[in-house]
C-alpha cells in the first residue's frame, strides 16, 4: 500500500530489490542500500541525512540540497540537480540532464551527462571524470564562483559565458575538450596556478563572441586533431601554450595570443589560412624535429617574449 518511510535516526540498513514509488524522508540519519540491491525510485530529493546507494539504482528525478549521497554502482538518472550537500559518485551514473548550482560534486566514478550539462557554481572534485557525451550540449557560466579538481571532459557542444566571474582549476583538476568549447564573451577560461591543472584539447575550441581578452591562467596543451581559433578578441594562455602531435590555428577575425609561461611546440602546428597567432609573452620553443605552420595563409606574430626555433617553421606572414 502507499504510505511515507520516515527517519529519523539510523543508521537504517537495506538488503534485497526494491521498487519504491517513493524515497524514504530521513532528517539526520544514514540509509544504506546494500551493493547486491536493485533499486528503482520516481523522483527523489534528499532531506538531510546520508543516503548509501550500491548496486543498481534509477531514478525519473534526483535532486540533492543538503546532506549526503554516495553512488558505488551504475546509477541511471533522468534528471540530477546539485544545489547542496555533497555528492559521490565512485561507480558510474548515466544522467540524461544534469545540473550543479552549488554544493559539491565528488568521488572517483564517472558521471556521464548524455543530453544537458548545466554548470552555474559549486565544486567538482575527487579523482572521477564528469563527462558531456557526444551529441550532448552544456552551458557553464562563469559569473558564480566554479571550482574544478576533477576532470571535465566534453565529447558535446558546451559553451562557457558570465564576464567578470570566477573559474579556477586546482592541482589535479583537468578541462579536457574533444568536442566543441566555445568562449561566447570575455570571460576568464581557468584561473590557475596550480602545478598538476591542465586544459587538454583534441576538439575545437574558440572564442566566439566578445571583443576584448578571455584569458587563460592554466598550462594549455593542443593536441593532436585539436583546432584553437579566434573568431572575435584575443583568447591568451599566460600559463604556457603547448602542442602534441598534429594540430592547427583555425580560421577567425580574432587572434591565439602565446602570453606568458613557458611553452614547447612538439609535432606539427598549422597555421590555416585567416588564422592568427601571436607570441606576447614567456618563454616558447619549437622542439628540434618539430615544424611550424607548414600549410595555408595564416599570421605568425612576435610581440613580447621568446620563441625560440629549434624545428622548423614556414609560414606565409610573418610579423615582430
């Protein structure tokens, strides 16, 4: 029959399946779901209290506020909200749409967003990955305060806004694009100091709106297949710029500004035709072996710094 599961205390034990049309109320206790359990809810919001998830768990709806919750098995959400508490996840949770607002997303699973990715403030940390799947699309906006110490790694579109917020990537924090990440203003892309915090591409990554400077202070690495381009303003690394394998300067009325830092250039960086970049600031080096702008009609200018050509370089203009 129906009827409302309250706790109190605890802390309370689960074993067995269960199928519950509803969550159990807890205010300051501990439910556990063993990890042999399969469990399957509607739609769910936690009231304080700790709740333990093992085994096979789905929900319609997850919404964290305060508290916590632990997910050690494969989880199955239609949607997850995050404005609260502390949430684990150290097996693997499928959400179709999945929101963070605050709180703190933790744990050393993988969260794998395959529709939406909605991030407005909070933390992400533990050694997991949050991931936006292929096909899928995200906004992180920039205004609120965000810290990352984990890895996000979009396979999606997501698209970064909010001048004059804070995003900064700790020790052990990645932003790891191999889909598209689009800078739509001015806002600051990873404030970060930290030995051990990196932004990886092997996508597309671009600045697309806003005419002044989105800046970067965490150490970049364009990857093999990865394309960096400007289509409006500066977008600048002042944490050292680096490339691996072959990959290129896109097209854009923008410019790729190298600005500070120390950098190296390994394998073969394009210059494609209207693409711009400029070394500002720092210390850069084409490694021995390595070659420079070896196709299209593209800009290479020195500003500020030293770049230093070890490799080679052939590019259509040049300008110091």
């Amino acid at each position: 029959g129906a009827g409302i599961l309250k706790v109190s205390g605890g802390p309370l034990q689960f074993f067995g399946h269960y199928n519950l049309s509803s969550a159990p109320v807890i205010t300051s206790a501990t439910i556990d779901f063993e990890p042999i359990n399969s469990v399957s809810l509607g739609a769910f919001t936690t009231a304080g209290g700790n709740y333990t998830w093992g085994g096979n768990t789905s929900f319609t709806s997850y919404t964290h506020s305060s508290g916590g919750s632990t997910f050690n098995g494969a989880s199955t959400i239609g949607s997850l909200v995050v404005s609260g508490g502390t949430l684990t996840v150290d097996g693997t949770a499928n959400v179709a749409n999945f929101s963070q607002s605050a709180g703190t997303l933790n744990g050393s699973g993988v969260l794998t967003a395959t529709n939406s990715l909605s991030w407005t403030g909070g933390t992400m940390s533990g050694t997991g990955t949050t991931k936006l799947a292929a096909g899928g699309s995200g906004t992180m906006t920039t205004f609120n305060p965000k810290y990352l110490q984990r890895t996000l790694r979009n396979e999606g579109t997501l698209v970064q806004s909010g001048t004059g917020g804070t995003f900064v990537i700790y020790a052990g924090g990645t932003l790891d694009n191999a889909g598209t990440y689009q800078v739509a203003d001015d806002s600051l892309v990873g404030y970060s100091y930290y030995a051990g915090a990196a932004i990886l591409n092997s996508g597309t990554f671009e600045k697309t709106g806003g005419t002044g400077t989105s800046g970067s202070w965490t150490a970049f690495t364009n990857q093999s297949g990865g394309v960096l381009r400007s289509s409006s303003g500066t977008l600048g690394f002042y944490s050292g710029f680096n490339t691996t394998g072959t990959s290129s300067i896109g097209a854009g009325a923008g410019v790729v500004a190298a600005a500070g830092g120390s950098g190296t250039l390994t394998g073969t960086l394009d210059i494609l035709t209207g693409g711009t970049i400029t070394f500002s600031g720092g210390t850069n080096t084409v490694a021995a072996g390595s070659t420079f702008g070896t196709s299209g009609n593209g800009t290479l200018g020195v500003s500020g710094g030293t770049l230093t050509v070890d490799g080679t370089a052939n590019v259509a203009n040049f300008s110091q």
